[in-house]
C-alpha cells in the first residue's frame, strides 16, 4: 500500500499533531527571537550547550498533539477537521508573547515560542 509515496505496511502508525503555520512576518519575527537567544546562549554556555535549532520553515504552532494513528485513519480525520472549521462561525484570534519550554525547564527538549496567553474567540469569518 502506498501514501504520500512511501509504501506503508497495514499496520504502519504515524506520529500526528494538528498545527498551524505562521505568516511570513511571524516567522520572521520568530527567527530574529531565535537568532538573539542563539547568540545569547552561545555567548553564555559556548560549546557546553548542544541545542538543535528549528529552521525556520518548520515554526509551527501545534493545536492538539494526536500521536500514533495507523495511516488509514488519516483521511477521516482530515475530513473531520476540514468539516470543523468549515462549519465555525466565529475564527480564533490568538495573543502570543514570552518563552516557555517543555517538560522541565531545567532539562527542556523544546524551547518553545511564543506562549498562547489568550483566545479571543469572538472574531467572525470572511
């Protein structure tokens, strides 16, 4: 069987998450965020501190982490989701600011930025 052009075996899981890319200008202002922390840091810890920078074209903001799905599941919830937001009235509107990461802070795996500090979830569509 085949998807995406990769051939999956019937019992093939795939790590899911639902996100949503910044516009340009936020991903922009976001790898500006992260050259000043980089040059910070390495100014600060030097070689000490081995960190994997996200490239840019991958910033993301993850909505709902849906982990291991098998691959024929896709398509629903593809549709699933297109008929949710196909029906919604009203779009969110998101206030993001600050640093945060995850799981610890003193041992993170993923520095993330920014914060989602509100939902304004009265805006309607267009």
């Amino acid at each position: 069987m085949q998807a995406s052009g990769v051939v999956m075996q019937s019992t093939s899981v795939l790590r899911l998450f639902i996100s949503l890319n910044p516009p340009p200008a936020i991903v922009s202002k976001l790898r500006d965020q992260q050259t000043f922390l980089r040059q910070r840091l390495d100014e600060r810890y030097g070689l000490e501190l081995s960190v994997r920078w996200t490239k840019p074209a991958q910033f993301h903001l993850t909505l709902l982490f849906l982990g291991n799905v098998f691959w024929q599941q896709v398509e629903w919830i593809r549709q699933q989701i297109a008929e949710t937001v196909a029906a919604a009235r009203t779009l969110p509107t998101l206030q993001l600011s600050g640093f945060g990461c995850f799981p610890v802070f003193k041992s993170p795996r993923i520095l993330r930025t920014p914060d989602p500090s509100g939902w304004n979830i009265g805006r309607k569509r267009k």
